[in-house]
C-alpha cells in the first residue's frame, strides 16, 4: 500500500553505522534498482613498482523504482548545490567533473 509522504512519520535510528564509498560497482535494473556500493584500499607500496589498489563491496542496496526516483531528484538537487559551490562542471552531453583543489 502506497501512503502519501505526509502520513509517514519518520524515525532516526541512531544505532545505524555510516559507511564509507568511494565508487560504485555494479548498478543493474531488474524491476529494482540494485546499487554495489565500493571502497578501495591501496596496497603495500612496494617501490621501484607502480601503486595498486583492491576495491572492495562495502554495501548493497536494492531499491524500488520509486525511490530510484526520489534518489535521482535528491541528487539532482546536490549535483546543483556542488556546481554553484564551483566544486563540479557540468555540461551539456557530458558527465560532471569534480574540480580539483590541490
């Protein structure tokens, strides 16, 4: 059953972890979204050779079309806050970039 949002109260559960991502693994769509969220690692640094890393599945989330929805306006919406703050370029037909500070 589908509830109107105002009829839906809210509850914080501040037991509940952050988790760290810094890329996305597989995304795929069956009638529900499913995200692989990923944090990557380095490796031992073992010199003369190049750096290496391992990336690691660090959470999944499935979500309905719905909320797939709802996450896209929400980013939309961040994306918009990050690029009046001069910390991403968009344009048209390309995909965002972060602007580099160091």
């Amino acid at each position: 059953m589908q509830l109107p949002e105002n009829q839906i109260r809210y509850m914080e559960r501040p037991e509940i972890s952050e988790t760290f991502v810094d890329s996305l693994g597989i995304v795929t769509f069956d009638g529900n979204t499913r995200l692989e969220m990923c944090a990557t690692r380095l490796d031992p640094p073992k010199p003369p050779e190049k750096p290496t890393a391992r990336r690691y599945p660090v959470c999944r989330v499935v979500m309905t079309p719905e909320a797939t929805v709802a996450l896209f306006n929400q980013l939309q919406n961040i994306m918009n806050l990050l690029q009046q703050a001069g910390l991403v370029t968009k344009q048209e037909g390309q995909p965002p970039e972060v602007i580099k500070t160091h």
